[in-house]
C-alpha cells in the first residue's frame, strides 16, 4: 500500500475554476467547503471583473463556477453575460433547490439563454438516500427543477443544452462503475419521473472540513483513508483535474484545486492571486501541492469534478 502521494506537475491551463461565495441556501452533511445559510464570504466586485480578462489572456477554455450556491452571488448573472461572446464553456454547479428561493424563480430561464451547462448534485435516484445527505424536502425540489430544466430543452440532446448530474456515495466507499451507474440513473429517472440528462459523474468524497469531520465522530476516518490508500491506481495520475485546473477563492486567491483551497494548501511556485495571474505571464509547469487527501481522486477508477479518469 502506498503511503505518500506521488509529486505531478501543472500543465498548460484549460479550466478556471471560481468558488463566488461560500453562502448557500442548504448545508449537505458531505460539503467539503462548509457552505451553509449562515455563510457570508463572497468574491468582490473588483476581483469579478478580472475573471473575462483572465480567460482572454490564458485563452481558458472552461469556466467552472461553484460555491456554495453560486448563483446566490449579486454579480452571477453579469458575469455569465459578459462572457456571452467568448467561445468558453460556462459550467453552473447548482444544487437545484435554489430555483424555489425567492427572487431566482427565473433563474432555469437565464441559465438556458445563456447556454450555461448545469451540472447538479443528485446523490441518488431514492428519497429517502438524498435527504439524509441533503436534507428533508430536497428530493422533491431536486425531480421538480430537473423537471423545468427538461422543459426549457437541458439534457435532451448533446448537442443541445446540457444537463449532467453528480453523484457521490452517502457511506465512506468507492462510488460504483460510473457508465454502469449512469444507466441505472437514466433508466429510473425517466420511468418514474421522465427525466433525462445528459452525463452522470461519479465523484469520490473527499476527506475534509465537514465530510472529514463527520467520519472522525463515527470512528470510520482512517478506516476510510487505508481505503482510498489501498486503491491507488496509478492509471489516474496522468488525467488528474488539478494538473490543467486553476482553483481561485472568494478572495482571488490560486489554488491546484477547490480541495486544495478548502484547507488551505498551496506550493511555492505558480500565481498566488488572480492579479499574479493578470499582471504577469506564467507557464504552468511548476509541482502541484499533493498531501493525504489526495489518494480521493487515485482511488479505483479516480474522481474529479467532471467524473471518473479511467
């Protein structure tokens, strides 16, 4: 069993990823950034406006915004319009539910005039499995936004809008062979809901902040990292997100990944800020910061935010 995770370098970056703001209007037992109502952390304005100028000077090919509930953020929707004329792919982490708070019941609607890509947290095809990680009432919010979603043409073509769901388990084990999982989704979906989307990711939970918190108190951490440890495939090194991936906090800060911003880890080399990024000219070469964590995303078939790696 191999105990220290191998050193991987940057590549040349395709995807930005921004977490806006840690406030969302849910606070999921797995969230490994904390998010919850009661958070207030949020990018400001004038680190905002440099996102549309980073992605034209790196020629950035994917935005991926997240949170907490991303679209909670007063500036979300002139962001995502003032990239209207970029030819880059605008990825909307949304948890659903936020389309039934007050004052973003049109939201499904800008979403889909702007051709953002929603990909959508839906743990389970089962009640009961997603409120226990979710909280009560989630599921039945969840079927009825990606009922709306369905209506306004997501997850109906892969030319068309796209609509991709996430899945990660509720108990601390490797998620299950994502293609096989996926069917199983499709299937009883559109059966008992008539739903369809377009792709299902598979995502390994990540053993930190309240995830990692949440197996101390029931004795099962470190049971969970000899997991992860013992399931090292070295196949998944070659396709890790963070090595083409730029993670950026709400204060403008870098990171390899949104993992590695979550606590807080960084390396010596590379851009420290979003402002590094923009008033200097960087080749990502440089030796991403790996530690424990890291082994989430080597186990089995590998784990990122856009699924599995083999």
């Amino acid at each position: 069993m191999i105990n220290i995770f191998p050193s991987i370098n940057k590549e040349p970056i395709e995807t930005l990823q921004i977490n806006i703001g840690y406030r969302c209007n849910q606070a999921c037992k797995h969230c490994h950034v904390n998010s919850s109502p009661m958070r207030t952390e949020k990018m400001s304005n004038e680190i905002i406006t440099l996102i549309p100028k980073i992605i034209d000077k790196y020629k950035i090919k994917t935005l991926d915004i997240t949170g907490g509930a991303p679209e909670l953020h007063p500036e979300f929707r002139n962001l995502v319009t003032s990239l209207s004329n970029k030819k880059i792919d605008i990825i909307d982490r949304c948890n659903l539910t936020i389309f039934f708070e007050e004052g973003y019941e049109d939201l499904p609607q800008f979403l889909a005039r702007n051709n953002v890509i929603v990909t959508a947290s839906l743990p389970c095809y089962e009640k009961n499995n997603v409120e226990v990680q979710r909280g009560y009432g989630v599921f039945d919010k969840s079927i009825k936004a990606l009922k709306i979603l369905n209506n306004l043409g997501y997850g109906k073509s892969k030319n068309g809008l796209q609509l991709n769901l996430v899945y990660n388990p509720i108990n601390p084990i490797l998620p299950p062979p994502q293609a096989i999982l996926e069917n199983d989704y499709k299937k009883i979906l559109f059966e008992k809901y008539g739903i369809s989307f377009n792709n299902l990711y598979t995502i390994t939970n990540m053993p930190i902040n309240r995830y990692s918190d949440s197996l101390r108190r029931e004795g099962k951490l470190n049971t969970y990292h000899k997991l992860l440890k013992e399931n090292f495939n070295i196949d998944n090194l070659e396709n890790l997100m963070c090595k083409k991936t730029i993670s950026v906090n709400w204060l403008g800060e870098i990171y390899d990944c949104d993992f590695n911003q979550q606590i807080n880890l960084r390396g010596n080399k590379g851009p420290k800020t979003l402002s590094d990024l923009m008033n200097n000219s960087f080749k990502f070469d440089y030796e991403v910061a790996v530690k424990e964590h890291c082994f989430a995303c080597t186990a089995g078939s590998g784990s990122s935010c856009g699924g599995t790696l083999t």
